[in-house]
C-alpha cells in the first residue's frame, strides 16, 4: 500500500514506457496494479463533475424561463430570434413551468464559483507539476497522419482500449482533454461573464469579443449543448476502454495491469 | 442634523462634505479607491449574507465585481441607432394603486417624491424639481435577469444630485432605499449611488417615461440586473440599516430569494 502510493507521484499516465509497477498482494491476490491518477486528479475531476451537474441544472432553469435566443446587444420576447423553443414544440408557458430562474440563478452562480475555484487547483496543480505536458501533450511521433487516422479508426470501431494504455492516454484522448481545457472551459466561462452587467462594466471588451450580451448568451448555451456531448462521448470513451477499471481508478487511483500487458 | 435650517432650497452648488468625499473616493483609479473603499464593509458584502455555499458565492461574487468596478468605470453607452424599437414592459405595468391613478391623470402635476432618513434637510420634491437638476442621459442596455436585454436612452437626476439637494448625507448613512407605488422596494449602497449613471429617470428615449416603463420616475442602476432597476418610484430615505425592512436582506427581490447584490 505504502509503496504504491510512493510510486504514484511518477506513474500516473505518464506515457513513459518506464513506469513503476507495484504488486499489492495484501489486498487483490496476485493482480499487478499501476498508479494511474494523481490525488489531485481524482479529486478535481469528482468536484468537477458534482459542479457540472449543478451547473447543467440550474442553467437549464434559468433557459427555461426565456426559451429564446438572441444575436446582438438585444433581444427580448418579440424581438427576431435565432432560436425558440416554441418551435420545437414546447411553448413558452409550459416551458416557464417547468424553469425555475431563482432557483436556478442562486445554484448557477454558486457552482460556477466551485467550478472556477476547483479548475484553477487542477490547472495550478498540473502545471507546477509539469503533468499536463507529460501526461497530455501528445509526443512528435504521436503526431502523425498514420497514428491519427489509425486512432480515430479505431475509437469510430468501438476500440479506445486499444489506444489508451493502462500507463498513457491515447492521442485523440490528450488532444481533446488539452482542447476541453485551454480553449472550450475558458471560452464558455467568458460567454457566462459577458453576460453580467456588473462584469462588463469593469470589462466592456467581453461584449465586442462576442458581439454582445444576446450573442453571449446564445454562445453559452451551444456551449452548453457541446459539452453535453464532450461529456457522453467521454463516458462513451470510459466505458469502450473498460468501465470498472477506468472508473475504478479516478477514484482509487489505481489501475490493474492487464495480463496480456497492453 | 441642525435644526435651525429652515426649508430647503436646491442649493445645487455647495456639494455636502460627506457625499463629495465619497465621490471623490470613487473617482479614484483602481488602487487608491480599492484601499479607500476597501474600509466599509458595505462595498463587498451585502446587508445580509445567506447560509451555506450560495452565502459564500453571493460575497465572492459582489468582492470580484467591487474590485474589479473599484475605479467606478461607467456600463457601456450606446448609439442611438441602437435604441430598442419596442422596449419590453415587464412586471407592473400600470399600478392599480388609487393615488396613483389620481396623480397620474393629472399630470403627476401633484407628485411628489419625499426624500428623508439621514440626510441633512429631509424635504419633497416635486417632479420639476427634479428635472431642474443637473441631468444626465444615458443611452444602456437594461440586462433583465430573465435574460433578456435592450437598449433605451434615459434621461434624468444622478441620484447624488437628489441626496445634495436635501443637503447630502448624515453620518451612518449606508444605504438608499427607494420605496415603489406597487410596494416594491430595494437598498441600494453607497458604491452605487455615488456612481454617474445611477439615475433617477423621468424621460425615456427624449420622451415622458411611460407608464409601462415607470412613469413619472425610476431607478436607473446599469451595472445591476433589471429587478433592482425599480419603476414608479413613491420615495426615498437614507439609512444605516436594512434591518427593519421587510426580511431584512436589503430589498424586495432579495427577500424573495434573489440576490441583493444584481451585477450578475
Ligand atoms: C459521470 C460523468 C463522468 C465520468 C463517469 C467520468 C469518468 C472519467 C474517467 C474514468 C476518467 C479517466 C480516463 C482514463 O483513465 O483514461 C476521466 C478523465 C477526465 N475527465 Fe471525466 N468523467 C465524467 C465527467 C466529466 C466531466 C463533466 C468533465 C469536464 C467537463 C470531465 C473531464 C475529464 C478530464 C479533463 C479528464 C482527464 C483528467 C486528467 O487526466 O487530468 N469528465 N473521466
């Protein structure tokens, strides 16, 4: 047990061919177990997925009880819409029913701070620690055409164990966890702020960069609805790659070794 | 307060001490008024501070802002072609309230906006009174916290104007508090009101306010969401305390279970 939490600190996906494998007979028999996810990852991630879960929520209230999106500075019921969701057969009464905006507005604000705050130790974390570049920069020799097509063939075929290592992430998974952090989470978090009128007094450049409040909103929630379906391919992805072992391991930390030492 | 003064006069030029001070604090870039402000609690934490996590973010939320707002920069000004063509009329849009209707057939000839609590000269203040006080026009997007948004010209009285012509302030002041026709009513803090652009509007895109939209006289807040940006304004007083009113959480909107501090 000591052992294996000492060796953790290097082996966590670490793509390195070299990773120290530790036995835990004590407690699973002869199984081989590698560490796979630092503390600070399988913390991070659970908080995470709690605050995207209340997020999810409490914005789907707060939307449905003004069911339509705008472009511009301006948009209000009446007023040209890109999209309603009376056209989609839910009026905008029934669709007010079921959305609760003080509800949802108090939960939204408050987890969008647990989200921030949570992000910014998992970032912090894996920076310092050099772990982003070890663990989900793709390498040159990962880079290339045959390696890609042969990664993405293989995940459209229902594959992903095959990419993913027990001690790597596989190409697509880096490149888009990489993607979901450095560009989609931070883009999404400044469509919620140009939202604010207090935060865009202070930051009035928010409103030009999305073109303005109407626009933020209706870029937030396609983000939204992106997410959604970054999130169901991920679990997609978990269960493709063998769920109870994945999952096992962003909770415990470990990972058994396969025997046939993929 | 003195009690030798007699009515009150406009007396627009002589700013009162306590006010000015604050005014000129806020007119401070970001630092100095970060330090300055960063003395009252008032400017980071609301009246009253719910339990739990939500409490926890509702300060967060209002710190980050005051911050960030701590050189008191002004919302965005539109242009005039960006003028909403039918500005929404949301919540109360014709108070049923029997005064009301009187005041309003007339003219709001016989309106009158009561302005009391700590400050120096509590006095009356009829509408042409108001609007023979230096004005201020504003062209802003009103940000509904149902999500809508549109964008109107304003006209009216910097809210410190108001509190100036009854003399300014008296010590302890902390909040204003803006009582409406339909029973309505929300505190505002000193951050805000010392800010240029919280207005008290009586003219709405060069017209009359319109009823729907408040006549004769509203708040306008622009860096709070819609619900604190309070219609057919009945009157104001100044107070050290927003205990005594209704839940005690510091307005109406807040006491229902939204947030008091409405940048968001
Ligand atoms: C119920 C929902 C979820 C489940 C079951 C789940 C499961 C997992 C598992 C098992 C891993 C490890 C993959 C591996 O070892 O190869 C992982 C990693 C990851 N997940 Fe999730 N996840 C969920 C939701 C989310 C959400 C909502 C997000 C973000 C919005 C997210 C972002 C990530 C990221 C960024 C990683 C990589 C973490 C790192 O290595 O630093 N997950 N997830």
């Amino acid at each position: 047990m000591r052992n294996a939490e000492r060796a953790e600190a290097q082996t966590c996906v670490t793509g390195r061919e070299d990773s120290v494998v530790t036995s835990e007979r004590s407690r699973a028999g002869t199984k081989e177990w590698i560490a796979r996810h630092s503390y600070n990852v399988r913390i991070c991630h659970w908080i995470n997925v709690i605050a995207c879960g209340y997020l999810l929520v409490s914005g789907i209230h707060i939307f449905l009880d003004f069911p339509e999106l705008y472009w511009g500075h301006t948009g209000y019921q009446g007023y040209p819409a890109i999209f309603k969701l009376s056209d989609w057969g839910i009026s905008w009464d029934d669709a007010g029913a079921m959305g609760n905006r003080m509800w949802g507005r108090n939960y939204h604000f408050t987890f969008a701070w647990v989200f921030l705050i949570n992000g910014l130790m998992y970032v912090g974390w894996n920076m310092v620690t050099g772990q982003f570049r070890d663990r989900m920069l793709p390498r040159r020799d990962e880079l290339t055409l045959v390696n890609l097509r042969a990664d993405l063939r293989d995940h459209l075929r229902w594959l992903a164990r095959k990419r993913t290592s027990t001690t790597s992430y596989g190409t697509l998974q880096k490149t888009s966890y990489l993607l979901l952090i450095f560009v989609f989470v931070p883009l999404l978090t400044l469509t919620g702020l140009a939202q604010s009128p207090g935060f865009t007094a202070a930051m009035p450049a928010l409103l030009d960069m999305f073109g303005g409040r109407q626009s933020a909103r209706s870029l937030h929630t396609i983000g939204t609805v992106l997410l959604v379906l970054f999130v169901v391919v991920h679990v997609l992805e978990v269960l493709a790659a063998g769920a109870f072992n994945r999952v096992r391991s962003m909770i415990t930390g470990k990972h058994p070794l396969p025997e046939e030492g993929l | 307060m003195s009690k030798t003064k007699t009515m009150p006069t406009l007396d627009l030029g002589a700013r009162p001490r306590r006010v000015s001070r604050r005014a000129l604090l806020s007119s401070v870039p970001a630092l100095g008024g970060l330090l300055l402000t960063g003395c009252s609690r008032d400017t980071f934490v609301p009246p009253m501070v719910r339990g739990g996590l939500i409490g926890i973010a509702d300060v967060l939320t209002m710190s980050t802002n005051r911050l960030l707002l701590s050189g008191q920069p002004l919302a965005r000004e539109y242009q005039p072609s960006d003028i909403a063509p039918d500005f929404p009329t949301w919540g109360q849009t014709n108070p049923r309230d029997e005064k009301y209707q009187r005041l309003l057939r007339a003219g709001f000839a016989d309106w009158r906006l009561p302005v009391s609590g700590l400050v120096e000269r509590p006095l009356s203040l009829s509408l042409d009174d108001i609007k023979r006080l230096p004005s201020r026009t504003q062209i802003t997007a009103h940000v509904c916290e149902q999500g809508w948004s549109a964008i109107a010209q304003w006209t009216g009285a910097p809210l410190l104007q108001v509190l100036n012509a009854a003399g300014g302030v008296t010590s302890g002041a902390r909040y204003v508090v803006l009582d409406t026709v339909d029973g309505w009513y929300e505190g505002i803090d000193m951050f805000e009101v010392v800010h240029p652009q919280t207005i008290l509007a009586y003219r709405m895109n060069g017209d009359d306010l319109p009823i729907g939209n408040g006549a004769p006289l509203r708040l306008r807040l622009e860096r709070q969401c819609g619900y604190k940006n309070l219609k057919f304004l009945k009157s104001i007083q100044v107070v050290d305390s927003m205990a005594d009113f209704g839940k005690g959480t510091g307005g109406i909107n807040s006491d229902w279970g939204f947030h008091w501090y409405a940048g968001v």
